[in-house]
C-alpha cells in the first residue's frame, strides 16, 4: 500500500489568472456574449446578471469603499445568504485589497461577537434587518464597525443601492486601478473563520494564489463548460461553495442561486440543472423522497420500480463489473423507473458533487447507475479546500474513495495514519494565532488534517476517521465513531448519529431517526403515527431499529459493535450549536445536552 500520492500528469489550466477579481473581466473577455452569469430570486422572479453588469455593479462598490476610506488589508464582514450581490460584495472589498470575512448567518451568539472583535471588521453587510437584527446588540458594542449595510434595502438603514449610489457618484478609475494593482498574488484574499467540532473560532488565511490554485488544477478533473447552467443553495461563507463560484466563473458557467433550501426540488425543475454541489444530507433527502413515492405505489409498477432499485444498488461505477446481461437488464430499468427518477432533477442534470462529509457507497452506485454521476471529493477550509476529487474526465471513479490527489499537491499518510498535505493551496495561517499555525503546519510544511487516511490499490484516497476522535473503551480497545456511523448510517431509518464510548465497556449510539423513512414504514405496517416524540417510545419502533442496528453490526468488530442506543427526537441545528456550520456534529455539545439519555445507557 502506498502512503504518498502520486502524481497524475494532469496540466492545470495555464490561463488562470492572478489574483481572484480577475476572474471577473476574463469571464468578461471570453463569455461575455452570454446573457446571464448569476441569478438569484428577488420577490419569487429571477434576477440575472450579465458579465458586463455584474462588473459594472461590482466596480461601483468598490467607488463606494474607496470613497469610505476603506484601506488594504482593512476587514470587512460579509453576513448574507447566497446571492449575485453576495460575489459582487466579495469582488468589490477584493479589488481595493481589503479582506473578505464571510460569517455564516446561523452561528452562536458567543462566535458573532468573537468573529467581529477578532477581526476587528470595520464595515458589516447583511442580507437584511432581519439577519441584521438577530447581532445589532453586538455591532452597537464593536468600535471598529463604523458602518453598516442591508442588501434588501429598509428605510431606516442604509442599502447596498445607498453605496453603489455613493460610488456612481465618486467613480476614480484611477484610484481604483491602482489600488487593484497593488494587490499581489499571495496577498490575502479572505479570512475564514471555523471552530470546527470544538473550540473557539479560528480564522484561515486563505490568499488568492492559495484558492486559484484549486481553480487550476480542479477545473481539468470534470467536463464542465460554458453550456452548463448549475445550481447553487450551500453557503457561500464556506470556502467549498465559494471555490465552486470561482471555478463557474472560469469555466463559463451560469448559476442560480436557491433562495428557499425547502424550494430545491421545485427549483431544480424550473432551472434544469447540468450539474450542482451539494453534502450527502441533501442527496439522502432527495432519495428518500424518491423511494417514498416507490412506496405508494401498488401491484406491477412498485415490482418493476424497486427490481430497478435492487438493480442499479449493483452497479460498478469504475465499470470494471458490470456484465453485459446486467447492463442490458439497466437499460431496460432505464427505460421503466430512471428516466422517473431524473425528471425530479429537471431532466438534464449530469453530475452531483458532494463533499463536506462521507457519502453512502450505496447512494454513489445508485446515482451513478440511473445517469447522474455522484463524485466524491475532500478538503477542508484551510486547504483551500479541495485535496482530493474522483474525476470523470480521469474516469477515476470509485464509492468510498474521495478520488485523486490533485498533481499541484503531495499528501503524505503519516505513521499513525493521518493525512498530511502540502502545496499552494495550504492556508498562509490562523489569523493573530502564530501557536496554532505552528501546530497546524510543521517544519516542512506538511499541514496536518486531523483525518485519518489510507490510499488504496489504485491509488485513491480514501477517508477512514479523525485521529482526534477516536477513542478508547474501558476494555483497550481503540474505536473510530466516524466508520462506524457512516457504515450504519446507509440505513434509511438512520437520519443522523453519535456514537459513543469513550472509556466505557461498549459502544453506544444516540440516533435521530429519518421520520419521513419511519411514517412510511409505519403507514405500511398499520402503525397509526401520532408524534415523533410518542413513536420513539414505541416498544414496536424501538424493536425495529434494534433490527437495522444488529444489520449493520454484523459488518463490524465485536468491540465497534453498538450494543444500546437510544432514540432523540429532536434533530441536531447549527442553531442550537450541535453542528458546525458544515454540518459535522459537535461530539461534545450533543454529550452535553444529552448527558441523562449517556447516563440512562451506561446505568449498571
């Protein structure tokens, strides 16, 4: 088995610009015939933007800032939900030299006032009063916020309109060019702050040479061109969907930008999508819905449609095993059930791909089988972020596996397993934090990931827990909580969980249940479904994931076994603190809050 990656010879894209607000003219130079870049919904209606307007709007925020005095390497906050406005914002604060910082609209009360005093921001832009409303205690506190702007526009504050009316009315174009060309390369582009599954915030320094790195070396790895339009709902404040804007941007692409996550079903069949990114909670909800309505049906049609779904559970997307006789069998499948099943993603949708946490195996074969290719890929915010990516242009696809190493990169397996990684796009460090840089990259600028990792065969990355989080039993025993969940969570009964045992003689679990999945059942079994909170006190239900959890440990050791669980029915938000917001559960604020149920299962 290797413990070093291996170059592909794949070339990166030579054109790439320097810095990321270059982005913006190239586009300009070879797509600007295309009549939309960017659209987002304003009042239910679809608001485009061309290349030209995008650019032009862009350029007079930057007037705008210019004219409040805004200076190289000042901070500027960025609380907003996706939208055009959100990248014009970014490229404007870019193009003076000022520094992005991005700041997820549903974080803690606690990380707000930290993320503002830290960074020491000294303009704030929010999507509206609203969102604005939810931190104005905080702002009133903050001395280095001197101004503050709504993108949606409420008559007691001033709109984004009022600065790009500032800067139409103080346009220097010299100013302005001469402040973009003092902007370097490795000059830093934005400040990113996560805490990850613990810890006070921590702000990456990512550069412009470090994310159009990605740019160049991701782009080459999918055949995505100017004809695809794509779909874009995950947050824009993380450095995986921001990545993808610029790499859209370089490619040629257009993207729309989902208002309403309740709405993406509906959206993906006004819109039509050729591709979009998304974490496997999305791609797991979609196909619950999917096999729900397989479900509802009755006699031949539910026959065909789950031998369909049996059918593509088989298939080999590295194509190494899919027999004749099989494939004739899928195309027939095709014919009677796929063809469905794709029309739920508007009928042109190609690719999906996920990161952000490990995705079913199963869900990869499934995709992939009804024609719409599931690409695993891997990375985290300060990597900038993508490490590794299966690829369709390589045809290096395997589940389980989060592709290739991208050849502008070395990772390294260390000797206890973890994954190191080294090259352009590792973060220039943690923002006033010299210590942890120093424990994040050593001597020889290996940046240590915290995740555990082995290559396989062919050569392709594969992702098996984190070093942090692993822990041992009372019997000495070492357990890995992230294999273990992942492997269980391919039931369609399982919507998220915890596995514990720190210390303890066994593992254990605490489960919330897919209640769509569980009413289905329910419904078939002649189970009358009265509350979430009642059915998961059912002797009947209770019995049943019993069933799927003994499934699942036949796959595993004795001592990763989980021997009790016990069923939560209220489901873990970023709001309440129990996820990231990348959706990761923060193992010991779910400890917490549910220290009686930990207590109830290891009671002698």
């Amino acid at each position: 088995m290797m413990n070093k990656s291996v170059k592909l010879g794949i070339q990166g894209r030579p054109d790439v610009p320097p810095r990321l607000f270059d982005l913006v003219p190239r586009y300009i130079e070879k797509y600007g015939y295309k009549d939309c870049l960017f659209a987002g919904k304003v009042n239910k209606q679809w608001v485009k933007y061309d290349g030209k307007k995008f650019y032009e709007i862009t350029n007079s925020i930057s007037y705008g800032l210019l004219k409040l005095g805004v200076k190289k390497g000042d901070r500027i906050a960025l609380i907003a939900n996706n939208a055009p406005e959100w990248n014009m914002i970014d490229f404007a604060i870019q193009q003076v030299g000022a520094i992005c910082i991005p700041i997820y609209p549903t974080i803690s009360h606690d990380d707000y006032k930290y993320i503002f005093n830290h960074s020491e921001a000294s303009i704030a832009f929010f999507t509206n009063k609203h969102l604005y409303s939810k931190v104005a205690d905080i702002i009133a506190d903050i001395p280095t916020i001197k101004e503050t702007y709504l993108i949606r526009a409420s008559e007691d504050m001033k709109s984004l309109q009022d600065l790009i009316d500032l800067g139409n009315d103080n346009k220097d174009v010299d100013t302005l060019e001469a402040r973009k060309a003092e902007v370097k390369n490795e000059d830093v582009a934005t400040i990113i702050y996560t805490s990850g599954t613990t810890g006070t915030p921590k702000g990456v320094m990512l550069t412009h040479r470090n994310i159009l790195s990605i740019v160049e070396y991701l782009c080459p790895l999918y055949p995505i061109d100017e004809t695809h339009d794509a779909l874009s709902y995950l947050p824009l404040s993380h450095i995986y969907e921001r990545a993808v804007q610029y790499c859209h941007i370089y490619l040629g692409c257009t993207t729309y930008y989902v208002d309403n996550i309740g709405a993406i079903i509906d959206t993906m069949a006004e819109v039509k999508p050729q591709h979009f990114t998304s974490v496997p909670r999305l791609i797991e909800k979609v196909y619950h819905t999917i096999v729900r309505k397989g479900h509802k049906l009755t006699g031949f049609k539910k026959t065909i449609f789950f031998w369909a779904l049996r059918l593509a559970e088989r298939y080999d997307e590295t194509k190494k095993h899919n027999g004749w006789f099989y494939l004739q069998k899928l195309k027939i499948a095709d014919k009677l059930v796929f063809k469905e099943w794709r029309k739920v993603f508007g009928g042109n949708l190609k690719l999906i791909i996920s990161g952000g946490a490990a995705i079913q195996p199963r869900l990869t074969k499934i995709f992939t089988a009804i024609g719409i290719q599931l690409s695993e890929g891997y990375g985290l915010t300060e990597t900038s972020p993508v490490i590794a990516s299966n690829s369709l242009t390589l045809g290096k696809l395997k589940s389980g596996t989060v592709g290739v190493v991208m050849d502008n990169q070395e990772v390294m397996i260390a000797e206890n397993g973890e994954i190191l990684v080294k090259g352009p796009n590792v973060m220039l460090g943690y923002y006033k934090d010299e210590e942890k840089t120093r424990e994040a990259i050593d001597e020889n600028g290996y940046f240590h990931t915290g995740d555990k990792g082995c290559f396989d065969e062919d050569g392709l990355l594969k992702i098996t827990g984190r070093i942090k989080e692993i822990f041992k039993t009372s019997m000495g025993k070492y357990v890995s909580p992230v294999l273990i969940e992942n492997k269980i969570k391919e039931s369609p009964f399982i919507g998220e969980m915890l596995v514990i045992g720190e210390g303890q003689k066994f593992a254990a679990a605490l489960i919330y249940p897919n209640f769509e999945h569980l009413k289905s059942w329910c419904n078939i079994k002649g189970i009358p479904y009265t509350t979430d909170e009642e059915m998961i006190q059912s002797k009947d239900i209770i019995m049943r994931f019993r069933k799927e959890i003994d499934k699942y440990n036949a796959t595993l050791g004795d001592y990763e076994q989980v021997k009790k669980f016990e069923l939560i029915a209220k489901e873990w938000t970023i709001e309440s603190g129990e996820m990231t917001a990348s959706l990761k559960p923060r193992r010991s604020k779910i400890m917490a809050n549910y220290a009686d149920l930990v207590e109830k299962i290891y009671a002698e």
